[in-house]
C-alpha cells in the first residue's frame, strides 16, 4: 500500500513538473541580461529587469498589448450580444430548422481559419480595415460568435421554464422576457463564456498575423512570434521570454480564479452527448 | 405552456425567435459564409493578392498543379501524421490524468492547477517557450540530454528534418492534454456512484472495471473530445509557424495554403489548396459521425 502511494505520488510530481517547468524556465530566462542568456544555470547569478525595460523602450510592446485588449474586448462584447439573442431562440423557442441552425453554428466553430482567408482578405480590403484593429474584429467573430451562441443555448435551455411562463401571463413579450427575466440570472454564465471568449480572441494568430503589417498595428502573440533584436540573426529571447510572461501572467492568474468556472464553460461548449 | 392563449403566443414567440436570430446569421454569413463561397470562388481563377478585382477563370488547373507539387503532399502527411500522434498521445496521456484527478487523493488540487497552466498559455508563447528550451547552441533539453549523458552532443532539434516534427509534435502534447483531461474528467464525474461501490463489493479487479463498466461509459464523451481535437489538430498553423517557420519537414497544409496566398500573393493556387482543407475536414466529420457513432447534440 505504501509503495503505490509512492509511485502516485511521483507520478502527480512528474505531471506538475512536466506542466510548470517551461513557463519556470521562460521567467529564469526573461531575467538573465546579457551574455548570461547563453549559460544554462537554474538561476541567473546577476538577476535583471532589463528585457522588460527592453519591451516597453525598445519595442511598441504596450501598443500591442493595447491592441490585443482593444481587439478582444470588442469582439467579445459583440458575440455576447447577438448571442443573448441567438441562444434565447434557439434554446427556448421550438422552431423547424433548429436542429439544422445549431449544426451549422458548431460547423462554423470548426473551419479551417485558412479557407476564409482570401475572401475575408477581399471584404477587409474592401471595408477599408487593413492594418487596423477593425480587421480584426471582423474576423475573430468567426470563432467568437458561434462559441458563444452555443455555450449560452445549453445555458438558456437550463432557466426553469415557469420563469418564462410567469412573464408571459403579465403580458411581457420575448424581448422584454430575454432582457429582464433571463439576462439578471445569466451573471456567471455570461462571465465564464466571455472570459473563454476573450482568451480565444487574445490568442489568436494567423488573422493577427496576415491582417497587419506595421509593429504598431500588431497584437500580443504575432509581436512576440516576430520579434527581432538589433541583428536580423539574432532573436532576443530574453525579451521574448519577457514579453511572454509579462502576458501569460495574468491569463493564468485569471484561469486560475475561474477554474471550475471554465471547465464547466468548456465542457458546456464541447461535450454534450 | 398549458393554460396559455398558445396558438397566437406561440406565433408571436416564434416570430420573435427569427428576429432574434437574424443578426446573428447576418454576422455569421458575412464573417464565415461568404469569404468560404469567395475562396472556392478563387480556386477556380487566377487572381493574386494584388490583383483580386481583375482575373481569369482558368477551370481546375490550380488543383491539376496542387496534386502534382510533392511539397503539398509532404504537407498532407506532416499533417496527417501530427493529427494521429498528437491526438493519439494526447488522449491516452488525458485519460491518465484525468483517472488521477478523479481519484480523491491529496495534491488534486495542485494538480489541477498546474495542468490548467499549459492550456492557459497562447499557442505562440508555448512555441517560442519551448523553441527557446530546443534551442541547439544555449537550449536546456541538450544541456539536461547531455548532463545526463544520454546525447553525446548538443542537436538541432527545430533544423533537423527527423527531428523537427517530432518537436512539433511533443509541443502540442504538452499545450492540449490538459484540454483532453479536462473534458474527460467532466465525464468521469457524472458516472454513478453506486456502480462502482457494487464492482468493489464483488471484488472485481480495477483494470477490469476501469475496461468493462468507465470506458464504454465514458466513450460518448470521449469520441466527442477526440473528434474536436481532430478537427483542431487538422488545421494546426500557429505551432508550426513559429517553431519551424515554411520548413517543408513540418509545413502542414494551412500554413501551405497560407504560404501561397499571402507570402507568394498567388491567391488563386492558395485558396485550391485551402479548398482541399476544408473537404479534408469534411471526410473527417463524416466519418467520425458515421464510423465513430460521435453524437453532437445540443438540439435536445
């Protein structure tokens, strides 16, 4: 009995190891200045800020990290709105064709971002959004949206039905029933599917990458994929590693608070079978 | 609604419905329906980035050329081949730690916690992370490798056409199993108690009940996960763009098609090959839905 408490117990070490060890490492990295980068010691003997100095002074990092809060905050704002709507009809309306609408939602979630790449090209173009945070607004609602429809559809089919039918018997129509009765109750599930949401669109890389050009127009990730130092090759890892924690942080803080918020928001939106 | 006016409320309520609908669709039509009418559209042409106003019809000659560059069908099998071992991995490894998790030992916590780090950071950050610990010259996987005397010297680890996709492969591993784990863990937990106290009554071995009475169980579940993964996995670009960069020994077929439509401006070649992703999926759902019998429903 001792023995395979033993081996539980180094096995649970080794996952936490194998899980925490490369973030460990990228914030001993972001704080070795200098040719101390090229040495592999635990710790650095001479511990530096400098890269972080480097990211903010050398980089337009804190525009991009604007970018990316401007960017999401918006798309998710948007999706959370059409999708109140959506969710109520889908949820609590029978109507023919349902079954088929959902399908095509969740089909959507799934594309290939690639194959919407050229005609999206062609509409940014046109709406005159290129290189601006617009573009990508426009273009983060593909996966955005039909997540958020169809998290709060499994949410809304879950609001006890007397609720709706005691509105309906004071006279309130289904607007007023979505605003009034069903949005107060929806506090924590709008939180969690928004937070998921804004991650995605944080994340985001290849419409980030292909729908900007200049340094100042970038978001979080396609800056730390393609930053540079003074020499076209050399990478500056210690500023890369900066700017990774500097944004992983507070993601991980946030996933951490929510937990059990977000994994009943992501298995909600992945497995219900 | 018993007891209700239903017939004219009803109307009124499924009215209100499409109209609730319909910016939704609106958005989604705009944002996704279109652009993918416009990329088919494309693949039959030969526009350009900078020509997307002015082209030429030129039939299926885009895919004539697609199916005769090995460099596509290298792209086809990177792809195929980190769809299945990733995803292959990720479950086995998924449905050990979720079976740990479940089990109501000391130190979940922890280890919850700590398997939710890897999915909470940015694809991108995970790549430069862990390119930086492949690094051949100042990376610690050779430091720790020759340390222990497992290497004799440092190797290239992203250069290296053997190697680099492996990396690739082990990156995303380390980035999606808390996922897997999460959603089979949520399975886990809605099993039935008394189940498992009546198999541990009779004596019956664990690996038997965890074969016999979890896995067919959970299975529902499980299908649905690996099918998401796929899917995820299918069109992978961001993991192999910054680790690897256009290396043909890791390109997968988004960052082809992405290569031809934005680097090369050739949008008509590119959208051909973005077209065939999108069928390659298609197969996929189909025969995961058919074959797999997943269920995908939230129309209940």
């Amino acid at each position: 009995m001792g023995l395979r408490r033993i081996v539980f117990a180094l096995m649970v070490l080794g996952i936490v190891a194998w899980a925490v060890f490369p973030f460990a490492w990228a914030i001993v990295t972001s704080l070795k200045a200098g040719s101390a980068l090229f040495t592999v010691e635990a710790w650095p003997s001479h511990p530096s800020l400098a890269n972080y100095a480097a990211i903010f002074n050398e980089q337009p990092f804190g525009r991009n990290i604007l970018n990316s809060l401007m960017a999401a905050s918006a798309v998710v704002a948007l999706s959370l709105g059409l999708a109140v709507l959506a969710a109520y009809a889908l949820g609590r309306v029978r109507f023919r064709g349902r079954g088929l609408l959902l399908f095509v939602v969740l089909g959507v979630s799934m594309f290939p971002q690639v194959a919407v790449l050229s005609g999206l090209f062609e509409l940014v173009r046109w709406l005159g959004l290129y290189n601006r945070i617009g573009s990508l607004v426009l273009s983060y609602l593909i996966f955005t949206l039909p997540f958020t429809v169809w998290v709060l559809t499994t949410f809304m089919r879950e609001l006890p039905k007397e609720l709706e039918e005691a509105a309906m018997v004071d006279g309130a129509g289904p607007f007023v029933i979505v605003t009034r009765v069903f949005l107060p109750l929806m506090g924590p599930a709008l939180a969690a599917t928004g937070l998921l949401a804004f991650i995605a669109a944080w994340n985001e890389f290849l419409f980030a990458l292909t729908f900007t050009l200049t340094d100042d127009a970038r978001t979080v990730p396609v800056a730390i994929a393609l930053m540079s130092g003074a020499s076209q090759y050399e990478l500056p890892w210690g500023q890369i590693m900066a700017a990774s924690v500097v944004v992983t942080v507070p993601l991980i803080g946030l996933v951490l608070l929510f937990q059990r918020r977000i994994v009943s928001g992501l298995t909600a939106g992945a497995v219900k079978g | 609604m018993s007891g209700l006016p239903h017939s004219s409320l009803e109307r009124q309520r499924r009215r209100a419905a499409w109209l609730f609908l319909l910016p939704m669709l609106i958005v989604l039509a705009g944002v996704a329906g279109w652009p993918l009418v416009r990329t088919v559209f494309f693949s039959f042409t030969d526009a350009t980035l900078a020509t997307l106003d002015s082209f030429q019809g030129v039939g299926v000659d885009n895919y004539l050329w697609l199916v005769r560059d090995p460099v596509w069908w290298r792209a086809v099998w990177n792809t195929l081949v980190f769809t299945v071992v990733s995803v292959g991995i990720e479950t086995a490894l998924g449905l050990g730690i979720a079976l740990i998790l479940n089990a109501h030992l000391p130190g979940r916590g922890l280890l919850r916690a700590a398997v939710l780090i890897p999915w909470a950071i940015p694809t991108v950050v995970s790549a430069q992370m862990w390119g930086w610990m492949f690094h051949d010259l100042y990376g610690v996987v050779n430091a720790i490798l020759m340390g222990l005397g497992l290497i004799a010297e440092p190797r290239a680890w992203t250069a290296d056409p053997d190697l680099a996709l492996p990396v690739v492969i082990a990156v995303d591993v380390w980035k999606s199993t808390p996922f897997m784990a999460l959603l089979i863990l949520a399975a886990l937990q809605m099993l039935p108690r008394d189940l498992y106290e009546a198999a541990r009554v009779d004596g019956v071995h664990p690996v038997k009940v965890f074969v016999r009475i979890t896995l067919p169980l959970i299975r529902p579940a499980l299908m649905v996960a690996v099918l998401f993964r796929t899917l995820d996995a299918l069109r992978v670009f961001d993991l192999m763009y910054v680790l690897t960069g256009n290396s043909r020994s890791t390109m997968s077929m988004s960052v082809y098609a992405r290569q031809y439509l934005i680097d090369f401006q050739d949008v008509g070649y590119g959208s051909a090959a973005a077209t065939l992703l999108v069928l390659v999926l298609a197969v996929a759902t189909v025969l995961a839905v058919t074959l797999g019998r997943v269920r995908v429903d939230a129309g209940r």
